[in-house]
C-alpha cells in the first residue's frame, strides 16, 4: 500500500447521462482541466441514539442522510466550457452546420479530392450551403484546413473555391464546421440611421443562415474586397432576422450607410447557448462527474458524484490574469470504486490543447452602458475595469426522502444571473445610473488566435455605486448587476466564434 498519493496524480472527467444517476450504455467521458477543487465528493451525516440511562453514554449512531456535491475552477479556453455550459443554461447548443455537432450525429470525412476539391462522406454534406465559410480542421495534409468557400454542396461532396490536395482516409478528428459567410459581390450593403442599422440584401436569404435573434455576428473580413470601405469591420448585435434585411441593435463601431458595390462581405458567426423561454426548448442536463485518485495495488482508484446537475457557474475576470470560471454541481449520489473495479467503461476525450484567454492582450470590449433606443453604439459608463465577474445561478435544491440515502431528484428554481464590476470612475452618469434604475446592458468580448467569444446580458439593474475614494489612488466605483428577461425571451447568451478574421482580435 502507498504511503501517500498525490493530488498532481489525480484527473477529473465528466459523462453526460441518459437520465439522472444512469449513464448510456457507451458513455462519452470528456475531461476537464480543474485548477482546484471546492467542497467535492459526499458529506455523511449520522444519528446516535440518546436514551435516558445511568450510565449517561451514547449509542453508536447510524448514517442517516448523504449531501453530495462538487466544485471546481478551471482556467477558460476557446472550447473546454462550450459542451459543458449547456447544462448551466438548461438548453441545447444553437449549432450552425458541422460535421461533429454538439448534440448530433458526426459525419465522418471519407475522401478529400484534390482534383474535384471536395470534401466526400457517405452523406449529410448537402446541410451546407454555397457561399458558407467553413473552418476545416484535423486533417493530414496542410492545404485541407483553414477557412474554405463553398462552392456547391450535395450529400456526399463538398465542393469549395480553394485548392485541395488528395487524402484517401482522413483522421476520425477530421471536422467542417461553418463559421460565416460570404456574399457575392455587391449583393449587401449597409443602411444606417440614429435608430437603425441593417444589411440588406437581394440575393442572400438571412433566415437561411442559421442565426438567432441576440446572437453577436463579425462583419468583415481581412482582405478589402470582404469589407465595406467606410464602416470598419466589428461585432454587431441581432435585433431581427428577415429575408433581405439583417438588423442590429448594438455595434462595436459607429455604422455609416455605405453600398456594397464592388465587394463580397464576409460575416462570420457561431454557436450559441442561451437561457430559453420556450418550455420545449428548456433541458435539464444531469452528469456523471468523475475524480481519478491514483492508483492502489490494482489499479485506478476513483470517485464520483451520480445525478449532477449543474447549479453555479461564475465567469472571473481578474486583472493581469488568466479568465477563469467556477462551477459547482447539486448531485444526488456520491461514490468510490477500488482499482480492482476500474473507473467507468466509456470513449475518453482529452481535453484540446487550448491557450487559456488573459484580461490584458485577449480582451476585445468589457462595456456596461444604458440601453438607448435611438443610440445604437451608445457611450460606456466607465472607460477601465479593475475586475468583474459574471455569474449564473440554477438554484437547484436535492429532493429527499424516506428510504432514500442522498436524494432522488432535484428542483431547479429560477435561473438567476448576476455579477460585480469595479470600475475606474470618470463621470457621475454612472453613479445616476444605479440611482434612476436605469436599463442597463453588459457586452463581454474576448479573442485570440483567430477565434473567441461574446458573453452578452442585454437587460440587467444597477446596485451598489458607492464611490471609492483613497488617498493616492484612483476613485473607483464598485456596482452589482441583476439581470432579467429581455423582449427577446433571454436573459443571457453566449455566442462562440470558432474562427474569426484578423481583424476580429484585441488591438
């Protein structure tokens, strides 16, 4: 037997289950990163028999009830929080068209033609559509990734503008994943106004291309014959999705109209994870979560909390710092398993190789501002943040009872998102603000490697605003945030940007 294991040896790994406490018959195990634990495993209680007696001694207690439950924080990359946060939001991912979706079935690459330059599979590539730029990644040969231009697409062949080379049998990773489009030329333009700012179209069909009203879209590309001349490329808003006409409600530039002639725009968009209004639409995930704890004299030791429902996620955002969040779960069992048992059968998936985002170089736009109508890059309430964090809240509560040692359910009771920002002070706006009870919306954009991501809350109340002034510092100003449902049926969205152009990164 070892003296000792240490923590360095141990791993964590979570399942998604087929209903609470029961895994599928081939669970996928997706491992994570945790920089520390909170609070992990199951928390016994007991009670001893008390009686009245001489003797004024206790009887052995026996256990009684079982709290199990689990935290951890872990450093935020592009992908590691993006399969797992759907369980936070109590809802499926909103995928664009790829072949290894979150919550469908893959298509597996068969054949890339060098000569035809398309991609091949057996069928199901006919869900792209010409003119999508697509990101293909996990391919052997070099000039088979990168961002590709549909040309034509049918069930098995994906043809594309750029040059291909042969590859007979692509690794099983090998993934198309759309991640824009692109206009033909002159087809949009950009018309814009105190109160409206919308692209308009005669060829393209928006409502074909998968997008969300409230999502957050790119609008432009690298090359100038991709971009409008006057209107710099920028994050922009959804307001509303029709035929030809493509409206935004917030912009990370001052739009001006500008015709499209001349050029082939490129917009560039993602997948989305938002809080739903519609009952069908709202899914609560449950998990398996799993915590190697080294080996004994026969082999992997472990432990597991059965029946996880994720409760809190908080996103910090500390200066000169890496971004990282904390999640805890509400579960209803917790147990071990020797190493002559083994850990839980399944396909394991590493973690992705991923640089983790920092608050000084990846950072894009942190913006609180009053919602204005007739204003639609309305001006920041503060101009530096000193530190802030973001914050959703399940409220689930286990449900106990006789004859069941843990829980047998659990409640969820409302989804409640929140945060604090501490902010350097320049003007009073901020402080009447909190005073008038202002409408007030939170854009969190952050971008590195040419891809990245938007935490949007688009309605949300001011708290606190007590001015804090030191001698031989700057004033400060620390305010709370509470958010509530917006027009759009949501109270906070996420949208991630599997590619994003050059331009799209933190100046």
């Amino acid at each position: 037997m070892a003296n000792k294991i240490d923590s360095n040896v141990t791993g964590l790994a979570f399942a998604e289950e087929a209903s609470l406490k029961t895994l599928p018959g081939s669970p996928v195990w997706y491992e994570l990163e945790p920089n520390s634990y909170s609070d992990f495993g199951g928390e016994l209680s007991s009670v001893a028999r008390a009686p009245i007696n001489p003797s004024r001694q206790r009887k052995k207690g026996k256990i009684v009830d079982l709290d199990a439950s689990g935290g951890l924080n872990t450093d935020l990359t592009l992908s590691n929080m993006k399969r797992i946060l759907q369980g936070f939001f109590f809802a499926d991912a909103r995928e664009k068209m790829s072949t290894q979706p979150l919550n469908g079935t893959a298509i597996a690459i068969t054949n890339v033609d060098g000569t035809g330059e398309d991609y091949e599979a057996a069928s199901g590539l006919d869900g792209f559509i010409a003119g999508a730029l697509v990101m293909a990644s996990g391919f052997t040969n070099a000039a088979n990734n990168g961002l590709k231009v549909v040309s034509s697409a049918a069930a098995a062949s994906l043809v594309v503008v750029e040059d291909l080379v042969d590859e007979a049998a692509p690794p099983s990773a090998a993934k198309l994943q759309t991640v824009g489009f692109q206009g033909a030329s002159g087809d949009i333009n950009i018309t814009a106004s105190a109160s409206s700012i919308v692209l308009d179209s005669t060829i393209l069909d928006f409502t074909t291309l998968g997008l969300t009203v409230g999502e957050w879209v790119f609008v432009g590309g690298d090359a100038a014959g991709n971009r409008f001349a006057n209107n710099e490329p920028g994050y922009a808003r959804i307001k509303s999705i029709a035929a030809n006409a493509l409206a935004f409600d917030d912009t990370t530039w001052t739009p001006v109209t500008e015709s499209g002639a001349g050029i082939s725009l490129r917009i560039f968009f993602g997948t989305v994870i938002r809080n739903e209004k519609d009952a069908l639409l709202i899914k609560r995930r449950s998990y398996n979560v799993e915590r190697q704890l080294g080996q004994d004299a026969n082999g992997v030791q472990s432990e597991y909390l059965e029946g996880a429902i994720p409760n809190e996620f908080t996103l910090n955002i500390p200066q000169a710092d890496k971004l990282n969040a904390d999640l805890t779960f509400v579960a209803m069992d917790n147990t071990q398993r020797d190493g002559l048992t083994g850990v839980k059968s399944g396909t394991r998936v590493s973690a992705a190789s991923e640089d983790a985002f920092n608050t000084s170089s990846d950072i894009y736009r942190i913006k609180l501002n009053v919602v204005d109508p007739v204003t639609l890059n309305p001006t920041a309430l503060f101009g530096y943040v000193s530190e802030a964090n973001i914050a959703i809240n399940n409220n689930v509560s286990p449900n106990k009872a006789v004859a069941v040692l843990g829980a047998f359910d659990a409640t969820a009771g409302d989804f409640e998102v929140s945060g604090s920002i501490t902010a350097y002070f320049t003007e009073v706006s901020a402080v009447q603000a909190v005073r008038a009870n202002s409408d007030v919306a939170l854009s969190f954009i952050a971008a590195q490697n040419n891809a990245g991501f938007v935490y949007d809350i688009p309605l949300l109340a001011l708290g606190g605003g007590r001015l804090n002034v030191e001698k031989d510092a700057p004033i400060t100003i620390p305010v709370e945030t509470n958010a509530a449902e917006n027009e759009a049926g949501y109270t906070m969205m996420k949208t991630f940007f599997e590619y994003l152009p050059n331009v799209g990164m933190p100046a």
